[in-house]
C-alpha cells in the first residue's frame, strides 16, 4: 500500500517531531510525463507562452512577429534610431570591406566573394534576427578551416571554378545544418562547446591564421598547403631566399600601426574610433604607396583587377553529385557549427549587456537560411563576428538596421569602387588579419580556467594544442570529447557523502566538509549525488561495501555497544533511476540483510519514489519503515532500535 | 574573507534559530585531490587495503594469493570438497562436450576446436579465477558474432587455413584487450552494457543463433553468410528443394525431446539432471541411430572423422601483417567485450548467491590470460558460460575444481572418443543450440523493464530490433549510444524544483510531490539536481527566467505586497561545478540584481562551495549573505527584509 512506509508495525515510537510521511507525485499518464519531459527538452523557453489566451488575430500577428523579429521594431522605428544606425552601419562597414576581401583570402576564395558576403546575409539577417547589435559577414575561423578542409578535395589556384563550387556547397550544408538544429530545437548541441574548448579553440586558431600570413608578410610564393604550426614554419624557413623584403617591411609597418591603434582604442575606450578605421586607412593608404610607386613591380603583390557588379546567383553552382558530397557536408557540418557558435555567443552576449533576450533556436533558424541564402547568391558561410559586433555595439547601434547600412555601404563599393583595390597589396591584408585574430588569444581567460578548474584547463589545453599542431577538427572533437567523457565520469563514478549530524540541530551535513559534523553511533549515513544508473551500480555496490567495513572495523574496535545496525541512505539528490539502480537497490537491501544491517531511504524524489513503489510491487523490498523525510527523523524514530540491540 | 558570509554587515537579524556557517572543506592540494579522484575512478573496491599495515612476508603471500587465488583454497581443499567438484564437473562436462562442438560449428570453425577451448581456458581460470561457480568455455553469443564478424574477410569453406588463423588472432585481441581493461582497472567500460541491453541483445542474438540453425535443422546446403532475419529466411524458402525430410524429422524430435527435458528441469528442480544430461544423450542416441540406420547414405549429414590428440600450439598460426589486422582487431574487441561482459555477468551473479565476492578487474585480468593462453592453444574465445555455470553450481561444486575435472573429462574425450563422433549428425548440434539459447529470451525481465522504466525498454528494444534486423555490433552499438545519450541529457536537461515548506516544520520539499508544501512569500526557492556545468547552464537560465517570470506574474495579480525578492538556489544536490557553471551563476546573480531580485545560495557542496570561493576571489559576487546552509535559515534571516520592503 502507497504511503504505509514508517515504522508503525513495529510499534511506534514516540518522538518530540512527528514523522513525516514519504508521498508519491500526482499520479501522470506515461503520456503527460513524455509531453513534460519532451517540453523541458526541446522548449525548455516555452515559446509559446505568449500565445496562450490570445485571441486568433493577435496570435497570426505574434506568430509573424516570432518568425520576422524585423516586424517588431519596424513599425516603431524613427529617424532618431536611424541616425545612430547609420554612424554604427558606416563604423563596421568600413571594418567590413577590409576584412571581407582578406577572409576571403582565408579562405583561398576570390576576394569579391568576401564583399559579396558582406552584402546578402546581412540583408536577410535584418529581417530574421533576433540581436540588435550582431554584425553580419565573414569571419575568420570559419573561412580559415573552410580553406582548409576543402582544400584536401580540390586545389584553388589549379582548378579554382570546382574550389568555388565546393565552397558554395559546403556553405549550403553549413545553412540547411544550422537551421535543422533550430527547427529540431536541438540547440543544446552547440552547448558542448564549453567555454574552457572555445577559449583554446579560438587562441590556437588565431595562432594558426596568423602563422598562414607570414606567407603574404614575407612574400613567399611557394607555401604550404597545411595548416599545422611545424609543416607552416618549415615551410618559411625552406623558402628564405623568396623572401621579400619590400613586403615584409611594408607588412612590418602597417602590422604595427594596426597593433597601436589596436591598442589605444581598448586603452582608452572614446578613442575607440581609431582601432576601428585603422583597417581601411591602412587599405586605403598601402594602395596609394603602391600605386604611386608603382612597387608592385618591386615584389610586392597585389589583388589585382576585381570587376564591378553585385552578387550573380550560384544556386546553379551547387555540387550535389557522390564524388564532393561527404567532403561538402563533412565541411559544411563543421563550419556550420564553429560558425553557430561564435554567432549565438555573441548574441547573447550583447543581448545581456543590453538586457534584451536572444532566442538561440530562433537565431539559429536565421544565421541557417541566411546561409542557404548566401550559398544561392555567391556567398561563403557567415554568421555574427564577435569582433565587428563589439564595433558595433560601441558605435551605438539600435536595432538590425545597422546591417543594412553596412550592406548599402558594401553594394556602393561592390558597383563603382572595385577598380580602386587593383592595386592593394595582399600583405596589407595580411596585417589585418593577424591584428584582427589577435585578440581571440585570450590568456586571461586561460588563467581563470587554470585557477577554478584543472580538468577545464587541461580541456582547452587540448583543444589548443590540437587545433596548432593536428588540425582544427582534430583539436575541437578532442576537447568535446573530453568534456563529455567528464560528464560520463561525474556520472559512472559518483560522489557519495558520508553524513553527520551538527550538534544541537537536526542539520546532517558533509562530516569532511564540516569538522563539527558528528556520526551517530550504529548509523551509516551516506548521500548519493547522482542518478543511480547501469553505469554506477558497481561502482555504488562497491563503494558502500567500502564504508561499510571501514565502520564495522572502527566500532568493534571503539566500542562494542553500538554496532552498526543502519545504512541511512539520502537519495534527496538522486534525480533519477533506471532498471539497473532499482535493482541494484534491491539487492544492496537484501545483502545487506544477511549482516544484519538494514538500509533505510530517505527522501526519495519524485521519479525515484515512484519508480521504488513500482519496483516494490514486484520485488516488495520496500518494508514498513524504509522510507523517512528526512534523515533527523528516521534517525530519531529509530534510535530505540539500536539501544534495544545493544 | 573566507567564512564572512553570513548576513552580518547587514545587521543580523534575530531568530530563534542561531545561523549556521557554510564550511569550506578542509585544504588540499591539487595534487592530493587528484590523487583521491584517481584512486576513487580506478581504485573503488581499495585492493590494497587488506595490505596495510602486515608484516612484509605476509604481503608477499597476500599478492601471490592476489593474483593466483587458487592460493586461497588448495592449501585447505578436502576430500569432501572434491567429492561434491567430481559431480559437478563431470555435470558440467556431460554439457560442454556437445556444447563445444555445436558453438564451434556456430562460429565456423571445426568441432575439434569447440573440445580444445573446452580444456585449456578452464585449467587456466582454475588458476587465476576468483568466483568458484563458474564454467568456462565457448559461449553461444561470442561465437555466433566471432563467426558473423570473420566470414566478412574469410570464407570458412574455400579457405579454411586462413578462417582457423584469423579465428586465433582474434582470440589473441580479445584475451589481449580484456586483461588491459582489467590491468588499467577500466572495468566500468563494460558497465555500459546496462541491463536493458543486454536483455534485448541476448533475446535478439538467440532468435539470430536459432534462425541460423534452420540450416542444420532442414539440411539445407546453399545458406547465406549473412546473420539478420530477412536474408535468413528469404535463403531457407527459397531452398525448399534442399530440404530433407529425414533432416528435419530427425531435428524436430531430439528438439522436442531437448525442450521437453529443460521444461522438466526447470519445473522441478531435482529433476534438473534431466535437463543437463539430455543434450549427451541426444548426441549418443542420434549416433547409434545414424550408424545403425546408415542414415548418412540418406541425406543426414554427419560431423565426420575427428582426429584423436590434445591441443596443438597454435601460436605460429597467429597473423599481424596489415590486411587482416584491423578485422582481427574489430572481432576481438567486440567479442572481447561480449564474452567478458557474459563472464563478470555470470560471476557475480553466482557469487552474490553464496555471498562471496568477485573482484570486477582481476576477473578481466584471468579470463584475459585465458584467452591469450588460449589463442596459442588452438582455442577461440571462452569466457564463463552463464547457463553452464548454473548448472555448476546446481550440481553443488565448491572451488574451481570442478573446472579441472570438466577439463579432465575433456582430455580424455580428445584422446580416446573422438572417432565416436564421426557418426554423430549435425542437426542434433542444431538441435542442442536452440535448446540452450532459448532460456536467453527473457520475456519477465522485458516486461519489468516495460514497468519500471519506459526509456530502458526503448533501449532494450533497441538493441533487440538491431541486432535482428541489422547486425550484432550495430544493436549493440544503438544501444549504448542510446544509453548514454540519456545519461547525457540528463545533464543536459536536469532536474530543477520548485521548493515549499511543510507547514509546521523547517522541512523544505518538493511542491509537486508534497501537496502540503507551500511557497513562502517574497522567496522563490529552487533545486538544482545535476552538476551545473557548460552544456546546462544555457538550459538552467532559460528555465530559471521562466520560473521568475510565473512567479512575478503570479503575485502580481493575487497580493502586490510580497514580491519577488529573493532568489534561493538550494545547491545541496550539485556535486559539481565548472568555469562555465561558475561564471552562469555569477551572470545570474548579476542579471536579476536589475531586477530587484537577490540570489541566495543554500548549502554547496565541498568542491562548489571551493569553486565559489575561488570565483568570488576574481569576480566578488558572494555579497554579505549570500550563503546559508539550510533553507529554513536563509528564509527565517530574509524575511524580516521582505517585511521592510513591503
């Protein structure tokens, strides 16, 4: 019978408290519990909250507001906003045609394609997301490990029209990826990208770029093809005499100058506006210098020629054929997520400081079709930049129309000023890459990690040390890896607590942790901090056993009189059980049993208790008096037990 | 300050109750604590721990009876105790003859090599095995997917030298892995085999193993190589024309005969001789019959000449070179894990029964050895045959002699019977297969499973449906990767509760459990029960935004009085935290700040309470009491401010 758990067959003991009774949750259809649990998995924002008691009309208006946030804040946008739109518009687009045309490079596509991703997915991510101050385009990782895994299928420079298609493809995948998690909501993928990954991701990629532009800083023709740090080097160091030293001091200088002004913009935050028109000042004055001098006849190596035009469609140029289609989609996976995760992290960081909230489903639906988009209209994979959002942010941006500032200033220069970057060298580009990756090393935030948590640590050290010296998947799928194997750990070897109670109180809590914490004679008190699961119960099985005989050998040596009669075990933080732990319950009850020890339950939760009284219907282990509150009242009620004994 | 946490700059309150401190655990140092962590993930059971504090001599013999536990009972072995091993080894024997010649042939390999596995693995585990129940030898399963595995590179019929060599490599892998495991105490890898899967896997492989015998059973000679339903039963109808009356009439007979003996056996339990000697005399009856009625002349094929001999070393038939290696590889492991898997199983089953105990990784590290031993020996992989051993330890054996006795039995077979076999017909060895993998489709402990735990008969099914329909390895694998997908999102999505006090008490419960737990005014108390780490931290701010804003809206429409002031996190079931758990609650205390709400944090644990310390040390967000360790007196200390406010 439900419920007829304490001690009263025995005789009841008369306590000072009475003893509480151990209660089952509500009885829930198998059903209800599945639509419960199905809801805290996959819409654990509860979307539709807002929906519910609407009338129909309000609904069909919500429902278009949810899928185009743009309705939300056009209707009420004024020509203030605007002004402040268009300084932050104009602030990141002249970050954005600089970087647009050298991630590109990154990626070993034509620079226009940058430009051309600086235009289109801005456009379609004004009317679908979710952040007010992401800035839309190319970025560095996902260019470079795009480079670099297509690259192993087809070569750039021999056969750079399958190069192109390949790249279109991949994005497409990276797309049709990225919105599938968000309509699957199953968002929390890109969670397993820990912080203490990311941060080793980012600062051995950053390293990697920077390492890939010492090609264009000193003018090596003959490089490469690899990203690691050894094949990169021996590369430089094989290739000296085609160093070039007009390139390397005019790569030398301008990296400085980015680097200063890098600088003086995070030293003092209201000059902020000279880091960010550094990029184009250094594009603009390099191709003077060029131009003027005419030194690209003095080894210094230009873009050369871009035609003037916007974005042609490329849906004709989708590979979907067998031979390219792993490679595509293995690329496409990959960019999809690095690129969701820097786009997503950088929303909801900007979306905090600003106190609004960025629905990460939502975004992810948006970053995907704008990269389906994108892949149709001769564009790479883009997502938000964590470091032109930043601009962003600081230009003052108010709502997504930033972006489409940004697009108007980029479609201005992909119709009429595309000439003008004939003459810009690629080692000015180069420059910009590397100041733009340095700040991705982000050592102090190694240094947190190192001083809360070594295991983290010791994850982004992989993920570093893998990204540098492996490759950029190898490092990433290792610090996954090892992050998930810890949560496996946590779980396959849980922490169990020996309990004692804090004199004068009915407090039981950790005896190690709290030296005041005193056992109770002829009572074991553990707490279990994990679900009981197939992966636990032998080692459960084995630890109690552990604690058992350590107890029984230190009381027959203290004292005779209080032996141990009780195994108390607090299952207050045990979420869950499954098959293998009822019966493992069982069986500890029963073995136990023989030693004349019985094992009493306190607190089980709501799937635990249920599943106990579901697991007694057939095994009936769960005797009278098995199940207390709390631990203070089973210890109470049956402390009687252990004087009679004694 | 450490400790300074309590709300005293504020001024302390008065309550009846005196406010206890939240105690950082004891310093350690990281060194000290990874050692503990080592010791507890590959160290649980303490195998040291009878070492401590004996004379050295006494270590020595300690360690030898460590690794030979046939130390532990031969000094002290009796007469009478070889009395009751003689029945039950030559019980067990009267099995493994039959057995072993019919689970060789499972596998493809010759029924020779079943006796030889049949002899040198179990004087081998007498030496080094700790349980006193088990009968090693061949098992069903393990052959059925050692044989699958290997006709996928060999074909056992054209080229049976190579099927032979490849067979003993793999034996070498599997022994070879399993004393790893063992030696590197990575014994919990196979407690991912939960039970659920191992129920529907078992079920599966025995409809796969019996469907396979329809071959033998029908006399039929074209069969397909492939192990799923589908091609099974396509090849026995569309061979109709091969199937021989005589065959079949034979098979059903000794079949029925062989299920009439276990129904018999199983319902009266001193009648189980039956059970066990029917499979001999099936093969003694059905010889005779064969060679008096020259039945082999009418379509019954037979074994065929056996030579007479003991095993001959088989370690020049090992093969390393390249093309074969990573199918040996694969086969060992997966047979490596089954069979040990079946082992440990049977074990501890058995010695749970006689209250003894089995040491998980010295297990491994025998039945390895075995198999290592074995692989030179012309034996394929053994392990300890759950339904022989209970057949052992029915027949009342005491040690592991029973197992020399059986191998005893064996030898002889080999030197002196096998010309007997030559008559003996294949479809008895059919015959006895079926009947032996039948008991393995256990309908009861699905139909728990159904009760207890929905999700784990997802997984049982699971791994039944694929490896009927799919492959062995394939079932297996959907299984555990379900398995831990669900222990995955049990982090992922973990348990948060809404906490109410039970009028009268300072108990705090669950709301939806306890109907008679109220919420207390002004405070919104939750639970969080998993580790707060990077892939829930995202879920837990969604989920505890959603709380917040129920609550908010719910006290605003019934009592304007007492809002929403306090925020208290009951950390009690956090066993752990990380950097991006640390920096989640940081950001959550810093977020509802604006909002007017206070985070409160109840009891953390040694290593959260640790972790936290160190954060507040870099980011100072512990304010003056922040801390308490009940949630009684965090409630008892606010809620004069509460008052104020309101």
């Amino acid at each position: 019978m439900e419920g007829e758990c304490t001690r009263r067959g025995e005789g009841q003991v008369e306590t000072s408290e009475a003893v509480h009774r151990v209660a089952e949750p509500p009885p829930q259809s198998t059903v209800d519990k599945m639509k419960v649990r199905m809801k805290e998995t996959f819409f654990p924002d509860d979307p539709f909250r807002r929906f519910k008691g609407q009338p129909l009309k309000r609904k069909w208006v919500l429902a278009a507001q949810y899928l185009f946030p743009v309705l939300d804040w056009a209707p009420s946008y004024s020509f203030s906003l605007f002004k402040s739109d268009l300084v932050a518009g104009l602030t990141i687009a002249s970050l954005a045609i600089p970087q647009g045309i050298s991630y590109a490079k990154l990626a070993s596509l034509p620079p226009v394609v940058g430009l051309y991703t600086s235009f289109v997915p801005p456009l379609v991510y004004s009317v679908l997301g979710s952040s007010r101050d992401l800035a839309v385009g190319p970025v560095s990782i996902a260019s470079l490990v795009m480079g670099s895994m297509l690259r192993q299928v087809a070569n750039p420079n021999t056969d750079p029209y399958l190069f192109l298609q390949l790249a279109f493809t991949a994005t497409f995948f990276a797309g049709l990826f990225q919105a599938s998690l968000g309509i699957l909501r199953l968002g929390f993928i890109i969670d397993f990208l820990s912080k203490a990954t990311l941060v080793g991701f980012m600062a051995g990629s950053a390293i990697i770029v920077s390492l890939q532009q010492l090609r264009n800083l000193l003018g090596i023709v003959h490089f490469t093809k690899k990203m690691g740090v050894v094949p990169v080097m021996s590369s430089v160091f094989h290739n000296t005499n085609e160093w070039s030293w007009q390139t390397a001091a005019m790569g030398i200088c301008f990296l400085a100058f980015l680097l200063l002004a890098r600088h003086v913009g995070m030293r003092r935050p209201k000059l902020y506006w000279i880091s960010v028109g550094a990029p184009l000042a250094s594009v603009i004055v390099s191709t003077l210098v060029v131009f003027l001098l005419k030194a690209q006849n003095h080894g210094i190596s230009t873009i050369g020629k871009l035609r003037c035009g916007l974005n042609r469609p490329s849906w004709d140029k989708l590979l979907f054929d067998g031979t390219h289609l792993s490679a595509t989609m293995k690329t496409g996976l990959v960019t999809g997520i690095i690129s969701l995760a820097e786009g997503i992290a950088s929303g909801r960081t900007f979306a905090s400081l600003r106190s609004y909230k960025v629905d990460g489903n939502k975004e992810m639906m948006a970053i995907g079709l704008m990269n389906i988009v994108g892949s149709c209209t001769s564009c790479y994979v883009s997502t938000g930049a964590f470091s032109r959002s930043a601009v962003n942010h600081n230009a003052g941006c108010k709502t997504a129309m930033s972006n489409v500032v940004m697009a108007t200033t980029v479609m201005v220069t992909l119709l009429l000023l595309m000439p003008l970057f004939a003459y810009t060298p690629n080692v000015v580009l180069a420059a910009i890459i590397i100041a733009a990756v340095v700040g991705l090393v982000d050592v102090p935030a190694a240094c947190n990690i190192w001083k809360l948590d070594k295991v983290d640590f010791l994850v982004c050290l992989s993920s570093f040390l893998g990204v540098v010296f492996v490759s950029v998947q190898q490092g990433l799928a290792t610090a996954i890896g090892l992050s998930t194997f810890r949560i496996l750990l946590q779980i396959t070897r849980p922490k169990m607590i020996a309990v004692g109670n804090i004199p004068g109180t009915s407090i039981y809590r950790d005896m190690h942790q709290y030296k005041e914490a005193k056992g109770v004679p002829g009572f074991l008190i553990l707490a279990i901090e994990a679900p009981i699961n197939f992966s636990n119960t032998t080692y459960l099985n084995e630890r109690i056993t552990r604690w058992i005989e350590n107890e029984t050998n230190e009381t027959t040596m203290e004292d005779k009189e209080a032996s141990l009669r009780f195994l108390i075990l607090d299952l207050s933080a045990v979420p869950t059980v499954d098959t293998s732990g009822i019966t493992f319950l069982n069986e500890l009850k029963k073995s136990t049993e023989k030693d004349g020890l019985e094992v009493i339950f306190v607190n089980p939760m709501g799937e635990v208790m249920e599943k106990l009284q579901r697991a007694n219907k057939i095994h009936e282990f769960l005797g009278v008096g098995s199940l207390y509150l709390t631990i203070g009242e089973a210890v109470i009620s049956l402390s009687p037990f252990i004087k009679e004994s004694a």
